[in-house]
C-alpha cells in the first residue's frame, strides 16, 4: 500500500521548484514525488549505535525527489541545490564512490545497496532538492537516503516495506558513504508520524509511537557554529563506547546497568568511564522521558533535557560553548515550564527545545537578543511541527500522472 504524505505540512514552493526544474530539464512532467522529512532527536543522543533507546520526532521539512522511470539503466540526476549539478551512473556498470563531491555518493550508495539486495530495477530520471539545513545535525542526509529508496519503491511497485528502505540508508551511510550512524535517523525518516515522536528501541527497532501534547512547540535553533569535527569525532566516540562494552564483556552499552557501571567504573580508563556513563544514563533518561511525554509532563521531560545537556557536555564532551550559551538562554527564557538540549551528533548545529506554544515568542526574543551578541553568530530559529516519514505526495498534477 502506498503511504502519502501530508500535503499541509510539505512546501508547495519547494514542491514546485521540483517540479518546474525536472519538466525544464527532461522536457516532461515527473510521474512521482516523493518527500522523506528531516528530525529532531528529542532525547536519547549517541545512544542508538549503542543499541539503546531514542525519542526523535519528524519535523515539516524535507527532501522532494521528482522522478520517471527509463526503460535502459541510466540514472541521471539533478541536484537543485547544488546549482543543478548533475550526476550519471549506469546500473549495469560498477557503480563508484565520487571523491571530488560528495552529495551523489547517498544516492549511489542507496541504489548500490537496493541492487545487493537483490531488488530489481531500470534506470530513472531523478531531481532532488530539499528544505532541511544542511550540516545543522537535523539529518538532510537520512532524508536523502529515505527519498531515494522510497522513490524507487514506487517507481519499481518493489515489494520492500519502510524498515528495509531505513536499513539500506543506514547501509548506504555506513559502508558507501563511510560515516558509522546509527539506525535511528532512517528510521525515524521512514516510520515518522504526525503529531507524535517515536521511541525507538535501535537493537529491536521496535518503535512506539507517543503523543506530544496538545499546544506543545518543538522549537529548533540552529547555533551556525561550523560543525568541523563531527564526522572524526563521532567515529571516535563511536569506537570509545565499543571498547567500554568490551571491557564489560555486553555486546553494547545498552546491557550495562548503573549498577553494573558504578560497581567497575574505578577499573576502566577515566575517559571511557565518563563516554559509558554518559550512555548508560542516557538510555534511562530516554526512556523515562517517553513516559513524561505521555503523560504531558513537560517539567519533568525539561529537567531529563537539562541532565541530557550536561552529560553531553561533561561526560560524552560533544558540545561547544556557543551551543552550551544558546542552552542557557533559552532556559533563561522558559524557566521549569520545558526543555531545552544540544541534539544531534554535536560539535556545533542545534539545539532543540520542547516548550508550551505560547512560549516560542519568548525564546525567539531570548536568542535574537542575546545570542549573537555573546558570540558573534546568527542564530537561524525553526518552529515545527512533529511530521509523518517518507512517501508519496498527494495531488500531482494530472499531466505528471501520464
């Protein structure tokens, strides 16, 4: 059955661009389009390579992939965003890793990983473009990845459901692209649903879905601080939290309990003791979390937001102090009334926040008045909206339905 997506939250200007770039370009309306969204990670972060717990919601900004399929292997591609760069591989031939660019290399290595999976399929005429900041930690990338694969879903009618379309996006991420993520940005891209955000079992991928509470804001402030290291970074930390787990003898930081930790730490090297703890904590964090959001408790779910700010900031050391000073002004700004975090990989990018509606004028006004004058750096605010995942947009032109 095809999902489709909520119109009302997609924007018709960046669906129209799509559109008004593939007729121009192919001389033909496209048959499909398709929308993966972004996220944001509410809380439960670097927890999800270690087979633990997350509690992301899809946010109302996405990636559109205009497409028709072609009767040969060709796949040609046109990336609005990138000045109408274009790409072109052929399906039939090896498909290489692209060094002097990287953005082709997440639709390669999608179509790379459809194809071992032993899915069969042509060609296809592909325009891409996107409204999700890029390098912001709100996952362009996982929305790529998810477009595509949905894309040729519903080109192909291939028999592959929305966890397989995130398992091949994390695959393509990791074995094609090169960065080691976990399976939570994918999956939340593909199983997002509205009005709710997803607790997320990343061992399992059992995923629950939780009702944000009526008259609740997700508000999202993009530091602009240059996330420089992530990429090096996160793979280290990455490989601090395998040699933890091994040093507990668990197949990953979700098998340690506090208790386990509390009782060894002393005997572990002090910089893997604190990455542990951060996780460990974390994972109990999150899922406490998902049952203060249930319940509409936003005090409580904004003081779990504080604790997970500061392991992040002492323990996993992931934040930079422009991201530690939007933290504090905003909450400054909303008092014990919600949260406010670091969210994403770290070393720059956002800050999420989780506030009663009638809040968000505040800490909009909190941050345009103090953030850049503490660092010299404009802020970029999002107020959004907890979105569905990935598939098909409603009311395509006839003509592109020919």
């Amino acid at each position: 059955m095809t999902k489709k997506a909520n119109q009302s939250l997609i924007d018709t200007a960046l669906v129209e661009r799509v559109q008004q770039t593939f007729a121009s370009s192919y001389g033909h309306a496209p048959t499909h389009l398709v929308q993966a969204p972004g996220r944001v990670n509410l809380i439960g972060e670097h927890t999800d390579y270690n087979g633990g717990f997350v509690l992301p919601c899809a946010i109302n900004y996405q990636t559109i992939v205009a497409s028709t399929a072609r009767k040969d292997n060709l796949i040609r591609i046109i990336a609005v965003d990138y000045d109408n760069q274009t790409d072109e591989f052929d399906l039939s031939q090896e498909i290489a890793f692209q060094h002097d660019r990287m953005w082709p290399n997440y639709i390669r290595g999608v179509v790379v990983g459809l194809l071992s999976r032993g899915w069969s399929f042509a060609g296809a005429d592909l325009v891409v473009s996107g409204n999700i900041p890029q390098g912001a930690g709100l996952s362009s990338s996982a929305a790529l990845e998810v477009a595509i694969g949905q894309t040729f879903k519903e080109l192909y009618d291939l028999a592959i459901n929305g966890v397989d379309i995130a398992l091949n996006a994390q695959q393509a991420e990791n074995d094609f692209v090169g960065c080691n993520s976990g399976i939570m940005d994918q999956m939340i891209s593909v199983k997002g649903e509205q009005g709710s955000a997803l607790m997320l079992d990343c061992r399992s991928l059992e995923a629950q879905s939780v009702a944000m509470p009526n008259n609740t804001a997700v508000v999202i402030v993009n530091s602009n601080k240059k996330r420089g290291l992530v990429d090096s970074e996160y793979n280290v930390r990455r490989f601090q939290c395998e040699q933890s787990a091994a040093f507990f003898k668990v197949p990953a930081l979700r098998d340690v309990t506090l208790d386990m930790f509390e009782s060894k730490s002393a005997e572990l090297d002090s910089v893997l003791a604190k990455r542990a703890h951060h996780v460990i904590t974390e994972n109990h964090r999150t899922q406490l979390a998902a049952e203060l959001l249930r319940q509409g408790d936003l005090v409580q779910m904004g003081q779990l937001m504080a604790e997970s700010h500061h392991s992040m900031r002492y323990d996993f050391e992931i934040t930079v102090p422009e991201i530690d000073i939007l933290v504090e002004i905003i909450k400054s700004a909303i008092g014990d009334r919600g949260g406010v975090r670091m969210t994403g990989g770290g070393f720059g990018g956002c800050v999420v926040s989780l506030i009663p509606a009638d809040l968000v004028d505040a800490v909009k006004g909190a941050v345009e008045e103090h953030y850049q004058q503490q660092t010299g750096l404009e802020a970029s605010i999002y107020v959004c909206q907890a979105s569905g995942g990935a598939g098909l947009i409603q009311d395509i032109p006839a003509s592109a339905r020919l």
